[in-house]
C-alpha cells in the first residue's frame, strides 16, 4: 500500500507560466512533509519542506501548501523555468522513525 | 566538494556474486541512510544508522543485505549472491542529528547491474 501518492507521472508547462505538482497521503500520522528535485544521473536534492501545524511554506519561486483535511499538498513554482525540469518527489517521514517514505515522482518538463 | 560521495558510481555483476558499495557522508553528519531506487519508483527506505549503530532496518533488507558503519563514519553496503531483482540504483543519505527535521542530503548513488 502506497501510503504516499504522486498520480501524474509527468507535467509540461511552459516557461514563465506555474507549474503545480500534486501528492496526496494516506497515513494520518504523517506530520512533515518534503519535496525533492533530482536530475537525471544525480541524488534527490531537498527542496522544501512543510510541517503539520502549517498549511503554507514559501521559499523563493517555490511555495508548498498542505491541506491536512483532504491529505493533499501541492508544490507550486512560479515562474517556471527550464532548469527546473526534472522529478520531484514528495516525501515524508514514518512516526517516530527518521526513515523516509517516497512517491513515485512526477517528470516536470519545462518547455522555453 | 564536501557533499555525500558514493563508490562506485556503477557496477556491473554477474548473478551470485557478492558486491560491496561505499557511502562518504557529509563529514559533521551523525545520521547515515541507505536507500534503493528501481525504475518508476520512489527511493525505498533499506536501513538507517546513528553514528555506529544500525537503528533501523528495512524488510527489503534481507538476509543477503548487510550494511555496517564502522567507526560511525563512512558505511558500507553489501549484497551476497547477487539477484537480477537487486538491480537498482542504491543511494545513501545523510542529515545533522540536531537538523532539520529529516533534510537528508543524498549523494549520486551506486547504478547496480545484475546479469
């Protein structure tokens, strides 16, 4: 069972215009949330991160908005640009452990 | 570059073989991760270490799997008569013990290829 969910495996957006990526959660006790960016050939690298008491986290053109009702956040980056294509993962940590708990990505490509 | 390093970048083996991957963390991290990447899919949590001690492990770790972080600096992952269902790209983490709630720091990962 997939306790964290990313159900469009890609997006294209043109540059300039918003590009929004979706994760929805099934585990309640999930209080923490992070986004993940990783290009081909290399790591995930943090993005942003959100905690439960939140439902905003802005940081430059990247702004992550959590719906605790609907178990539903979405990473919004405005403008996009090229450089931003890759995979963005949305990720969460299990209840007292530090072990994260991955979606399966969603491909942004950003179209000049 | 003082980011988490990892070697090999890739290695190819032949089913039954035993492979060894090595993980350099970000040098003031106490906290080591490994994690395992197949195609499509989101990394997969193996096991977690807190300075020398394995706290933490995975179902996904199975028998053949034994990681080891000796000294609490670099760690070591090591799979024993490898299975082609253990080609994966294997990526290892690590974060400060007082940081940011779970920022894990990956490095570029190890490409495993069984034959």
């Amino acid at each position: 069972d997939q306790q964290v969910k990313q159900n469009s495996p890609s997006l294209s957006v043109q540059e300039g215009r918003i590009s929004i990526l979706n994760c929805d959660y099934t585990n309640s006790m999930f209080d923490y949330f992070l986004w993940y960016k990783k290009y081909p050939a290399e790591g995930p690298t943090f993005l942003i991160s959100i905690s439960s008491i939140k439902d905003k986290n802005e940081d430059g053109r990247f702004t992550v908005f959590l719906n605790k009702s609907a178990k539903h956040l979405s990473l919004h980056i405005v403008p996009s640009q090229p450089g931003d294509s890759a995979v963005y993962f949305c990720a969460a940590p299990e209840a007292g452990s530090y072990q994260l708990t991955f979606g399966k990505g969603t491909k942004l490509s950003v179209i000049p | 570059d003082t980011g988490v390093s990892q070697n090999p970048r890739h290695k190819i083996t032949k089913r039954g073989q035993n492979v060894t991957f090595r993980c350099d963390p970000i040098s003031e991290h106490n906290r080591l991760y490994w994690y395992r990447q197949t195609l499509g899919q989101g990394p997969e949590f193996l096991t977690y270490f807190q300075n020398e001690a394995q706290l933490e492990k995975s179902r996904l770790l199975s028998d053949r799997f034994s990681a080891e972080r000796p000294k609490g600096s670099f760690s070591t992952l090591e799979i024993q008569r490898t299975e082609q269902g253990d080609s994966a790209m294997y990526l290892c983490a690590s974060s400060l013990l007082a940081g940011s709630y779970n920022e894990q720091f990956f490095g570029p990962g190890t490409r495993l290829t069984v034959l």
